[in-house]
C-alpha cells in the first residue's frame, strides 16, 4: 500500500481512505459484524484510514472493528455538523463512546460552504482547538463539495485538513469547475494542508468510466489519500490492485461490475424537479415532495445527478 503523511499533521495515511457511508443504513445498511468484517479485511490488506461521520451512523461498525485492528495503527476521520460548544461537545462525546475510542485522529465540520458558514461554525472550531490540546483530537478539518470552501479554509491555520470532492467530471461541485477546484486544491496543499478527497467515482455515477477516473484522482498529486465507500470484499480488492498498480483478473472485473446496483434518491431530496426534468428515460417523478425512481425504466445513466443542486442522488 501506499502511505502519505496528512500535510502537517504526523498522521500517516494509506492512498485509500475506507468510506463507510456507503455500507451503513443510508445506503447497503450491512449489520455492525458484517460492516466490522469488511474493515477488519481492508486493514490486512494495508487501508489503515477510515471516513466516517455522525450522520452516516457507523460508529458501531467501527466500534466492532476496533476489538481486531490495534487503535494506534488505525486512523479515523469522522464529522459532525456542529456550530456551538454545546454541539460540538455533543458530536464529539457520541464519535468516542460509539467507537468506544479515547481520541479522533480527524474531526472535521461537515459539508461546509464558504468563510460564512466556517465563521458561523467557529464556535464548535474552538471547542475542537481546545480537545486538541487535550490530546483528544489530532487535526482539525472540513469537508466540502465547493471550491469556496477550500479557498476559504486558507485564512484559518487552525483548519489543517480538507475533504473536498474530486473527480473527472468534477460530478457534485457545487459553485465550480473540477480545474477550480484543484487550484484550490493545490493552493491548500502548498501552504502545509493535508487533503483526502472523496466522490472519485461520483457517487457511483461514473462506474461506466472507471478508468479514467482512477488514472485521474491517481495522477492528482496533492490528494494525500481518496475515499471509496467499499460494500463488498472484491471492491476492496479491485481499489487496492488498482491503487497498487496490480493486474485486475477478469474474474475479479465481473465480480465487481456484475455487483447489483440502484439509482437512489437521499431523505434529504427537496423535490425541486431538476433530475425529472433531465430524466430522458421517464425514470423519475416527484411524489409526495420527493424525487421517486421508476426502477423498470432507469438505465443508470446518472445524468440526472448531473443536475441535482443537493448531490442527493447516488448510484450503489
């Protein structure tokens, strides 16, 4: 596996980040032995990092995890959507009794936008700055789905690691181009920042190109690791063969690409119409203030997440 220090910070990381979403109940929903099970094998073969968040509810994956893989040789990441002391203490407390862990390598605010909502966050900041001192944050970050945000994060010292979305298509930028998003990218990581990007394959929109979008987030030289959410052992292989730069048997390329895979639509859809609109296939339609898939008719195609302003629509 390949290992990259995160910017500043002394937190070693494996090039492939385990994104844990993808197996929790927002999306396969696997059991905490079966999501524990997927890890554990990750961690033997070299992936020492893993992205979580409040939201996902992971936490006893993680947790069950942890009772095989030594605690001071495995990193975790996780956010929280925290903007006070009160909050932050709350997300904070849940993150560590959930995993039943003493410290969070990387606590991140969620899904920031651009220096004011970083500013109106700044209060649960300064409660991470003081659990840092405590020893029981390593690094403080943000994740972020604009370039606003990462541009943004460059006035404040304290933030030392970012989780912005990167891909080909630059699929699920919110206020830019892929090109802006890795200047600013780049712009982070020239002044010490560690950067671990997320979405390299769109949210599983992209999965008809994804050659070019492994050779693309591989060449990014300023991603010190990517995030792939991972719901099956042959995925974990595939994504370290691929990472490793190892021959792919045809068997192991069926098996993952013969996986069975879903247009869903997240709770947090508004219903606002664009991905019906785009739909050339007739597959979606708003019912009862939300976007609804027509499985019979859905092709897959994922354009319609092309066009949804929320990025609440994924392919798994």
């Amino acid at each position: 596996m390949i290992y990259n220090v995160l910017g500043k910070t002394d937190i070693k990381v494996s090039k492939i980040a385990f994104g844990s979403l993808t197996m929790g109940p927002l999306q396969r929903n696997l059991t905490t032995v079966e999501g524990a099970s997927l890890i554990k094998y990750a961690y033997d073969q070299g992936i020492n990092f893993i992205d979580t968040a409040e939201l996902y509810e992971t936490y006893g994956h993680i947790r069950e995890a942890l009772k095989y893989i030594p605690r001071d040789t495995f990193v975790i990441a996780s956010k929280s959507y925290a903007y006070s002391k009160e909050t932050a203490k709350a997300s904070f407390e849940k993150a560590i009794l959930e995993m039943d862990t003493d410290y969070i390598d990387v606590f991140m605010l969620h899904e920031q936008m651009n220096a004011f909502t970083l500013k109106g966050h700044y209060e649960a900041i300064e409660y991470f700055l003081k659990l840092k001192s405590e020893g029981r944050i390593k690094a403080i970050g943000v994740s972020t789905h604009y370039v606003e945000c990462v541009r943004a994060i460059l006035r404040y010292p304290e933030i030392e690691v970012v989780h912005p979305i990167t891909n080909v298509n630059g699929l699920g930028i919110q206020d830019g181009s892929r090109q802006e998003m890795e200047l600013a990218i780049r712009a982070f990581k020239s002044s010490g920042g560690g950067v671990f990007g997320m979405k390299p394959l769109g949210g599983g929109n992209l999965l008809a190109s994804v050659d070019a979008c492994f050779n693309y987030v591989l060449d990014q030289s300023d991603l010190d690791a990517i995030a792939f959410g991972m719901q099956s052992k042959a995925e974990i292989d595939y994504n370290v063969r691929r990472v490793k730069g190892l021959e792919i048997s045809e068997s192991l390329k069926n098996e993952v690409s013969t996986t069975d895979k879903k247009l869903q639509v997240a709770d947090w859809c508004t219903g606002c119409g664009a991905c019906v609109k785009k739909c050339d296939h007739k597959a979606l339609r708003i019912q009862n203030g939300q976007a609804v898939v027509t499985r019979e008719t859905c092709v897959l195609c994922g354009y319609c997440a092309s066009v949804c302003p929320e990025f609440c629509i994924k392919v798994y």
